[in-house]
C-alpha cells in the first residue's frame, strides 16, 4: 500500500517538472504496484491517462510505451483481445517511427496477449500476428526485423509442440542475424529454442521429436553451444527410451554427462544421473541405479534445489523396494 502510495506521488512529482523520461519509466512502476494490490481499475486508469498525456504532447514513441501498460493491464485483467488490439497500436505507431526493436517489443506484447487464452484458437491467433509482422518487415526489406520476429515466429512454434518448424525458423533467423552482423542475438535465439523445453512431454516417440533433436544438435556444433547440446543429447535419451532402445539412451546420457560436467553444470549433471538411475531401475539393475539416484541426490543438494533432490530421494526409496 505505501509503495504504491508513494510510486504515485513521484509519477506526479515526474508530470509538474514535465519529465517525460522519468514520467514514462514510474508509470510503469505504479501500474504494477496497483496491479499488485488487485486494483486493476486503478491502474488502468493510470496508464490510460499517460497515454492521454503523451498523445497530447504528440510523444509519439512515449504513447507507444504507454499504450503497452495499458494492453499489459488489459493482459491482468483477462481481456486479452483488448490487451492484442492496444499493443498492435504501439506495434503500428513505432514501426511508423522506424523503431524495430520497440515494434518487436509491442508484438511480443500482442503475441503474449494471445497466448494467456485459454482456448486452443489463441494460440493460432499469436501465429498469425507473428506472421503478420514478419511479412510487413519483409515487404520493408527490413532485415532486423524480419531477424527478430523470426525469433518470437520460433518460440511460438515451441509453445504450440511444433519442434521441427521451430528449429528450422532458428536456422532462418541465425542467418540473418549473421548477415546484419548480431553475433550475439544469433545465439541469442539459439538458446531460446534449444534447450529442454524443445520437446514436450507426450512427443518422445514421434518422428518429428527425433528430427527436431537432430537438426537442433546440428545447430549447436555450428555454433558450438555445448549447453545446448548438452540438452539435446539428455533430450535424446528420452526419445530413446520412449522407443524402446535403452542401451542407446544410456550412451546419449553418458555423452550429456560429460558436457555438463565441462561445463561445471551441477545441475545438469544431476538431472542426467537421476533420470539415469530411474532407467536402470527399469531394467532391474539395482545396485547401479541406487548408486546413481543417490549421486543425484547429492548433486541437487549441492545446486540447492530441494525439491529435485526429494524426487531423486523418492528414486532411492524406490530402488531400495524393489
């Protein structure tokens, strides 16, 4: 209550001066301290009227950032075609403007918008929205762009279990980004894609799983991302076992192993070795599995997440009844 309280007044203390800059930064901070107190009207009522503010005073780029509070609020309070319909008027304000990097900020607030429905068809909607805008940087032969929301083109692929075609956009934007001289959003969306969530869970034993994995390894001996293929080669060993071929899954767990371990993952490398021991518990090897399952135990213990190391004590406890 007090924070907001005195958010508020340095958002005022902001307007007398006529500080624009400071003025658009406590905006945002006093909106999310109303939404924090659930005062979802007030805090529409804040952002509305900085739009308001910034129209007036013809801030173009300022209407634009206000108008993504007011779509973030509308996100808040479940409306979410409200919330896609005002940062699609930021969206087309900055791009007006020739401010890409906004203008992908606006679509990824849209895209966001989309995909807190809960319906299936938000999801399709968030697709169209990203394609909509990749088209219009293309027609402006605007290559960051076209870079950027290819970016945003692949996580929303990754989101509706889409793999393959989220790898092979991955391969679209690195390119680009290359070409325009990004070295760091090209493995910036590298590691946005490829990682453990590429796959989802119920997608192990399709062939498009199995292709997405491998051209997502492809990509990271291009660039030499070790962590991603450390996560790929443990994603590997799920589609193995998912497939029946558990002495194969093993060998891609040891190769991940050994990365995690380069790479001083402790992590990693304990997520390996439990779902390791939960194999060879599988394949009756008791004493192999009690001695990994308590390894994984100890490694989560040392990276501090409790809650891995109960699943793996619940591992140990199983073995130990077996």
């Amino acid at each position: 209550e007090r924070a907001a309280q005195v958010a508020s007044e340095a958002l005022q203390a902001h307007k007398d001066v006529g500080d624009k800059a400071g003025e658009k930064a406590m905006v945002q901070t006093v909106v999310s301290a109303q939404l924090m107190r659930e005062d979802a009207g007030g805090a529409m009522e804040t952002a509305k009227d900085a739009v308001e503010r910034f129209r007036q005073d013809d801030d173009k780029t300022n209407e634009a950032v206000a108008l993504q509070t007011v779509a973030k609020t509308h996100i808040a309070k479940k409306e979410y075609f409200r919330a896609a319909r005002e940062a699609k008027n930021a969206q087309r304000i900055l791009r007006q403007l020739g401010d890409t990097e906004g203008e992908v900020a606006m679509l990824r607030t849209a895209v966001e918008a989309h995909l807190s429905r809960p319906e299936k068809e938000g999801r399709e909607d968030a697709l169209q929205t990203v394609l909509d805008a990749l088209e219009a940087f293309r027609e402006g032969e605007n290559l960051r762009g076209e870079a950027l929301a290819l970016h945003e083109l692949a996580l929303v692929y990754v989101l509706k279990g889409e793999p393959e075609a989220a790898v092979n956009v991955v391969q679209d934007a690195m390119a680009l980004f290359r070409e325009v001289g990004d070295r760091r959003r090209e493995l910036g969306v590298v590691q946005a894609v490829v990682n453990l969530g590429l796959i989802k869970e119920g997608m192990e034993s399709s062939d498009e799983a199995l292709r997405a994995v491998k051209g997502a390894l492809a990509i990271c001996n291009q660039c030499e991302y070790r962590a991603g293929e450390a996560a790929m080669l443990l994603t590997t060993f799920r589609l193995l076992r998912a497939r029946g071929k558990p002495e194969r899954a093993l060998q891609a767990a040891e190769e991940a192993l050994k990365i995690f371990k380069e790479l001083g993952d402790t992590g990693g490398e304990a997520e390996v070795l439990h779902l390791t021991a939960k194999a060879l518990l599988e394949r009756e090897e008791h004493k192999k599995a009690l001695q990994t399952a308590q390894r994984a135990m100890q490694l989560f213990r040392e990276a501090g997440d409790r809650a891995a190391e109960a699943g793996a004590l619940q591992t140990v406890l199983a073995v130990q009844l077996a």
